[in-house]
C-alpha cells in the first residue's frame, strides 16, 4: 500500500503557494505583500489593507477612493435577514449567530456565486467586507435587546461599525475619533496571517468549488475555538479570574503544570517563537484607549503586564519560547471600547474576512488548485467478516 507523510496538526506540510502574507515566526515578522504590519497598523487604514490584500498593491489615492466607494454601496444586508437574528434564542452566543447568518447570505446573494467569473468574485468579496460589519454589530444588539442601527455610509469603516453597535434611536452619537482609530487598527491586525487554522478551512471548503459566503462562514465555524480565534474572549476571561496580581504566581504555576491542561491564554503560537509583533501594537494601542476614556488603573491591564513580565522572565515559557500573541492585550482594549467578551471572536471574524476572500480568491486562481482531499494512516482492524446480529 502507498505510504503517505504523517503530520498531525500540518506543523510540516505547506498546503499551498501564497504572495499574501508573509510570517517569520523566530524573527517576530509579519508582513502583507511585503509591507510590515507596524508600518501598515500605524499609517495605514483597514480599507487600505483590504485592498492591498486584495489587489497585491496599496491603492493610489483615486483608487482608494473607489474602493471605499465600492465597499460602502454594500454595507445594507437584505431586510429580511433581519429574521434570522430574531430566530435565535435571545441568549444564543454571538459566534452562533454569526456562523448562521453569514451562512445564510449565500441564500440571498445568488448573483455573485458562480466562481468562474473573475467579477463575481470581486463583488462577493466587496459584499462580505462591507457587510460583516453591519452582521456583527446586529449580532451585538440582538445580544443586549436594543433595535439594529442601520449603516451610515458617510463614516469610515470603523467609526460606521461603532455607531452600529453603540447609536441608540434616542440619543446623538458622536463617533469619538480616537475610539475609531483604536478600533481600526485592531481590524488591521487581525486582517490576515496566512494559512491559520480558519484560512485552511476556507481554501479547503472553497476547494470543492463551494459558494464564498459558504466558505467564509466554515471559517468562523473554525476561528470560535479557544486555541484560535476565542483566545481573546478566553484571555480576558482569564484575566478577570485571577482578579488581583497576587495569584499570577498560581496561574504560572498552573500553566507550567503537566497535568493541569490549564494553559495561559493568549499566550504561545504555532509560528511566532518570539514576541508575535501584533500583541506590540495591541498593547500600544490598549494605552491609548484608555488614557482616551480617562481610565486611569485597569486592574485587569496591571494583572496582564505583570502576567507578562513574571512569564517573560519564567524558565518555562523562556525554554518552550512562549511570548504573548495578538490576543493577549486585544481583550482589555475591546472591553474598553464597551464590548462584551462574547463579542470579541466576532470582531476577529469581522476583521479576518478580509484574509479569508483574499486566500480564497488567491487559491481559485490558481492553475494548480484541486479540491483539497488530505490522506490517512488507517490504524483500523483489518479486513474481516461480517457477523450476523444473531451470532454476536
Ligand atoms: N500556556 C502554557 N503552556 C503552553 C501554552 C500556554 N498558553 N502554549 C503552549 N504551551 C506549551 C504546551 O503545553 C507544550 O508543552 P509540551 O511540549 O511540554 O507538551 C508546548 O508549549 C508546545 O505547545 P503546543 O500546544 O504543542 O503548540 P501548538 O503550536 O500546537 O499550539 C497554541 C499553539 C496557540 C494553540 C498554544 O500555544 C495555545 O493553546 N495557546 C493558548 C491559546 C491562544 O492564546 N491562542 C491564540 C493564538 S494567536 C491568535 C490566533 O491566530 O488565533
């Protein structure tokens, strides 16, 4: 029989070519079509990346104002998928409403699914970054029983999603621009990081030539676990257990334990085996939200910078290279922002959909795609007969 290569968790095996994003994960890089993400996240604007991501090469002013102009006209979804919000159970978590609702636009948007055409493909793409947006913030409102705020397409991407989620009927809202600008950056860091779990599972969902909108909502399905994507909801949630820094030593001890499956969360990664340079910037930006609301001691950001120091500093997390990864400080800014914990997966979706159409587009493309169909090492029993149910 044909023997194939053994590689539990693909540590080993490169699933595709890509000229998306590029990580070295001893050296603490990350760079989308060679541009580094320091210089992206500080300069740039999620909109940027999503072309960039996109198209290969940051947009010349005209283009940009297109892009965004494109991205806009797409924000509204179908007025009856305001419905399958309401379906679901007022307590039903975020993410399930999400992995519901996305899967639900394939339903609605016949028009941009046949893959072949290069155009369709763009205008699915356009569709599901401007509407995710609009989904996660009336996932946010069914959650807390206030009535869904329609997009405004005059604001950015990020100040429309703030006021989606924050605006009430009967108040004023003033998107503060620091706020926004936070918000923003935090989309630019989750935007893309090449073939992570969830990515895969779009490139091999789309693999069998399946409709975008499906493809995408097989990733959220995949980003919701807590050693991915539900790293943010679990690291805050983590944070708030400890509660006072006098019990990190605990928790450290916990984690280094053996046989407690006690892990520190937003901690390690699979690629970055030094400081993944996201959580950098996170934590710059988590300084400026709360100076900007005035908050002044977060007990939950003094637990996690000691957290830090004691693990940077701790035999354990030294020898198995464990620094704190893009979710580690992304919690306490999301929660000063106003979300709820419950949320935080769903911004990571929100934001991550744009790597996930750009991999996706990128894999249709190539002449070399085939349906993504991995092998086996069978440890089954061998060929026997059947017993009838009399004789067992
Ligand atoms: N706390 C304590 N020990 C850890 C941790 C942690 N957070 N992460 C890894 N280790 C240990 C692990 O026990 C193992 O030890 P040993 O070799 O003695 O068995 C060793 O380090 C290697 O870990 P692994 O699980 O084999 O590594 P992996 O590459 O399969 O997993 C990971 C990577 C991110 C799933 C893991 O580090 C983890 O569970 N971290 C916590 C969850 C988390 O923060 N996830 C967010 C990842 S970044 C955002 C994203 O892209 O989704």
């Amino acid at each position: 029989t044909k023997m194939f290569t053994y590689d539990p968790g693909f540590t080993s095996t490169a699933s595709c070519e890509s000229s998306i994003t590029f990580i070295d994960g001893d050296e603490g890089v990350l760079l989308h079509r060679g541009y580094p993400i320091e210089q992206l996240a500080e300069h740039g604007d999620f909109l940027e990346v999503c072309y960039l991501l996109l198209y290969g090469e940051l947009p010349t002013a005209a283009q940009k104002k297109d892009f965004d102009y494109r991205v806009v006209h797409h924000t509204m979804v179908h007025e009856q998928m305001s419905r399958f919000f309401t379906g679901f159970r007022r307590d039903a978590h975020p993410m399930a409403v999400m992995c519901g609702c996305v899967g639900a636009l394939s339903a609605f948007y016949h028009d941009s699914t046949d893959i072949t055409d290069p155009h369709q493909r763009m205008v699915a793409s356009l569709r599901m970054i401007a509407k995710m947006p609009t989904l996660a913030a009336m996932a946010y409102k069914y959650h807390i029983g206030q009535p869904f705020v329609y997009p405004k397409n005059d604001l950015d991407y990020a100040s429309n999603f703030l006021r989606m989620c924050f605006a009430v009927p009967c108040e004023e809202y003033v998107v503060n621009p620091v706020l926004a600008r936070a918000m923003d950056r935090i989309f630019i860091l989750h935007a893309d990081h090449e073939q992570n779990a969830s990515t895969s599972t779009v490139r091999l969902a789309g693999s069998s030539g399946a409709n975008p909108f499906a493809c995408i909502a097989a990733g959220i399905a995949c980003l919701w676990g807590p050693a991915h994507g539900g790293a943010n909801e679990a690291a805050l949630n983590m944070l708030t257990e400890i509660g006072t820094v006098d019990r990190i030593p605990e928790y450290i001890a916990r984690a280094k334990d053996k046989n407690d499956p006690f892990r520190l969360m937003g901690f390690g990664h699979r690629v970055y085996k030094n400081y993944d340079p996201r959580a950098k910037i996170m934590q710059k930006t988590a300084h400026e939200v709360l100076g900007e609301l005035g908050i002044k001691d977060d007990p939950l950001l003094d637990i996690a910078i000691e957290l830090e120091r004691i693990a940077l500093t701790d035999d354990y997390f030294i020898e198995k290279k464990l620094y704190p990864n893009v979710d580690f400080y992304s919690g306490i800014t999301l929660k000063a922002l106003g979300f709820p914990t419950t949320m935080f997966t769903v911004l990571f979706a929100l934001a991550r959909t744009v790597g996930w159409i750009a991999q996706w587009n990128e894999m249709i493309e190539d002449p070399d795609q085939r349906i993504g169909r991995p092998r086996q090492l069978y440890t089954g029993a061998p060929l026997r007969e059947y017993v009838p149910l009399s004789k067992r």
